[in-house]
C-alpha cells in the first residue's frame, strides 16, 4: 500500500512528522532532509538513489539478516581493492552498470565505431611503439599482426591519434596481474600515419575469466554464472577534433561471445582473426610457427563544432 509523507494523528502537518514515519513515509522523510544548500546534482542523484533503494528494499522485503549479508558482501568488496585489483569495478562490472552508463553516455551517429567497457586493467603512459614494432614483449601467446585505419565519420584519415593497446596473454593475464612485473607486456601506446593507419605485432588474444577470486567471484558463482569474457584487444583512440573512443575488438567465433561476463559485446565490434601457416609475416619476416593477421579500421566520431571534422 502506497502512503504519503507522515502525517501526525489529527491529520495535519506538523513539526513532530517525524515521529510517524512507516516503512513508506520514511523515503520523502529522508529526502527531506537534504539541505537547499547542498549541489542540485548531488542532491538529485541522492534523492534517487534513496527512492529507487527503498523501493527495491519494499520490493524484496528485504529482511535484517539479508541486509546484514549485504553489508557484509560489499565491506569484503572494499577489502579485496588495492592498488592492483578494484573489486568494485567488477561488480558494476558484472551488474551491467559500467555498460548501462557506458552506452548511454557514448551514443552516436550510426557509423562510428561503437564503445565499450574501459575494464580495469589500463595502465596510463604505455611504452611508446613505432609503427609496426612488436609490442609483446615477451609476453606468451602465438604471434598476431594487426592493422588497420582510424577514419572520421565522414571517411577521413585521422593522422597522428594517439592509440592505446592492451590486452590478455595466452593464460588469461594482463602484465599488471603478474607479481613483480615491471615491464609493460602486450600493452603499447601509437600514433597513426598521415593516411591514419596503423600496425603492429602483438599476440592472439584469449578468452580470459574476470578475477573472481574474491566477493564478486563468489557471488557469479552463487548465481550459477561463469566468470568469463570472449577474447578481445583493448582500444583507447585520442584525436584532436573528435571524441575519445574506448573500445574492444572482440575476436569472432570466440565461445564467450553471448555470454560475456561484463555485457561488453557488440556485434559491430567482432572482427575475423585469420590464421596464417608458417611462412612469411606481413612484415616480410619469416615465422616459423602460424601466424594470426586482424585487420579493423576505426571511425572516430567529431566533436560538435569543430571546424575542421564536424559533418555538414
Ligand atoms: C577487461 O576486459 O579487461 C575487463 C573488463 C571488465 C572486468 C574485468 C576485466
Ligand atoms: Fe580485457
């Protein structure tokens, strides 16, 4: 049953409503109570989250003993964070939160190249690569060209935009999850050509399962999902005149593709790796072992208003 805000007995506002609020009543009590003084923002995001929180609380009937196991599960979220692991992410991650608020704040123009989860395994300031280096490093995985062209919306070559790449080795690992790695492994930072392609030599990217080692893993399991992702390569793309793109490419025929453990799928972001056997590389050197080629170009979406990318 739906009440308003409380009321005191003879039916009339007063000073004391306080005193009679119920299970329903409490929700506008508690927005109430926000200052006029307090950021508007801050203010509608918490008189929202307040009514949506208890109106999942009413919807469930939430009982003590289950609140108490929800403080508890996310107390452990918070301990199990440090500087190398953010529980937390994860958790919004496998909500379907990060790609809800992704979506809705990357939308645009059909054609461009779709965003996706950032994932928390970028590290700022990348080695820097020149064209066409092998960006592993060491790290294990059968080897992989890949190529392509970053264009605008309207087909232009985008000279000089600032890539980001990362990814999985052949276990499952970034670098950074590796105690005592100090040396960034399969994880570059490149600049385009003035025809706005790029290249470089990496591995074969590999389906990996999210750390669930921890709360979050936990509660997959207690849900009866898996904890894995379809294998992909992260991309981060700056120029100047368009917006950043934060994106995968996900690697076709993968088993992890419909089911993503992270929602972060798209199906204009699923690309062929075609393998090679041995012989020369697209680099003109020989491989001894088979080779994976990925080519995908990227479309960058312009900034509204820039004289020099905007669409007429
Ligand atoms: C990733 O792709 O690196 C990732 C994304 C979300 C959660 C965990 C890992
Ligand atoms: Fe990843």
């Amino acid at each position: 049953m739906e009440q308003g805000i409380a009321l005191s007995p003879s039916g009339a506002h007063s000073q004391h409503d306080t005193r009679y609020v119920d299970e329903f009543s409490i929700t506008e009590l508690v927005n109430r109570q926000i200052a006029a003084t307090a950021p508007q923002r801050l203010a509608d995001i918490v008189t929202a989250l307040t009514r949506h929180l208890h109106d999942f609380a009413r919807e469930v009937r939430l009982s003590e003993n289950e609140l108490m196991a929800a403080i508890q599960f996310l107390t452990q979220v918070g301990q199990t964070c440090n500087d190398k692991r953010q529980e937390f992410i994860l958790l919004s991650d496998v909500l379907g939160l990060s790609m809800l608020v992704t979506a809705q704040n990357n939308r645009k123009p059909q054609g461009c190249t779709e965003s996706t989860v950032f994932g928390p395994f970028h590290v700022e300031n990348s080695p820097e690569h020149a064209m066409g280096d092998d960006i592993a490093n060491g790290a294990p995985g059968e080897p992989c060209f890949v190529r392509g062209v970053v264009r605008g919306l309207g087909g232009e070559p985008v000279a000089n935009a600032r890539i980001e790449v990362w990814q999985a080795d052949e276990d499952g690992f970034y670098d950074v999850q590796y105690d005592g790695m100090d040396q960034a492994r399969a994880r570059a930072t490149l600049r385009t050509g003035p025809d706005g392609a790029y290249r470089f030599r990496s591995i074969l990217a590999s389906s990996y399962p999210i750390p669930h080692d921890g709360p979050v893993g936990k509660l997959l399991a207690a849900l009866g999902r898996h904890p894995w992702r379809p294998a992909h390569l992260h991309f981060l793309i700056k120029a100047e005149g368009y917006e950043t793109l934060i994106t995968h490419v996900f690697r076709n025929g993968d088993h992890y593709l419909d089911s993503d453990a992270v929602f972060g799928v798209r199906q204009s972001l699923i690309a062929d790796w075609v393998r090679h056997p041995a012989g020369p590389g697209p680099d003109g050197r020989l491989l001894t072992a088979p080779f994976y080629t990925l080519d995908f170009d990227f479309a960058l979406n312009p900034l509204p208003g820039d004289p020099c990318t905007a669409r007429t």
